[in-house]
C-alpha cells in the first residue's frame, strides 16, 4: 500500500521534471523561429511615436530585445 502511493507521487515528480524540460525546449525553439518583435514592427512603433528611425536605432532596439529573450 505504501511501496504504491510512493511509486506514483515518484513518477509524478519524474513527469513533472521531464515535462518541464521539454516544454521550455519547445518553447525557446518557438520563439527562435517565430521572435514575438521584428524589424518592421519596431519602425511602426518609432513611426507612431513621432520619430523617423534610423537603421543604426533600430539595430540597437533589437540587440536590446534579444539580451531579454
């Protein structure tokens, strides 16, 4: 009774462990393929607020965002 309620919380940390894992590899192979900011929509958003960006502006706001992600 007790060798059985102990395999199946150990097998629900084990699940747990390796579920984790797995969805934060899908996850950043996710986001490396579809990033949730481009190029284009940091110049709409620069353009929005007034500003006419420049290439070198842009470069750095992506750099920027990339440190994050």
């Amino acid at each position: 009774m007790l060798i059985d309620i102990l395999q199946v919380v150990i097998g629900l940390l084990i699940g747990a462990v390796i579920g984790f894992f797995v969805s934060k590899k899908v996850m950043t192979n996710y986001l490396k393929k579809n990033p949730p900011i481009n190029e284009e929509m940091i110049k709409a958003l620069m353009t929005q607020m007034g500003r006419k960006p420049s290439q070198k502006q842009v470069n750095q706001m992506m750099k920027s965002m990339e440190k994050y992600m």
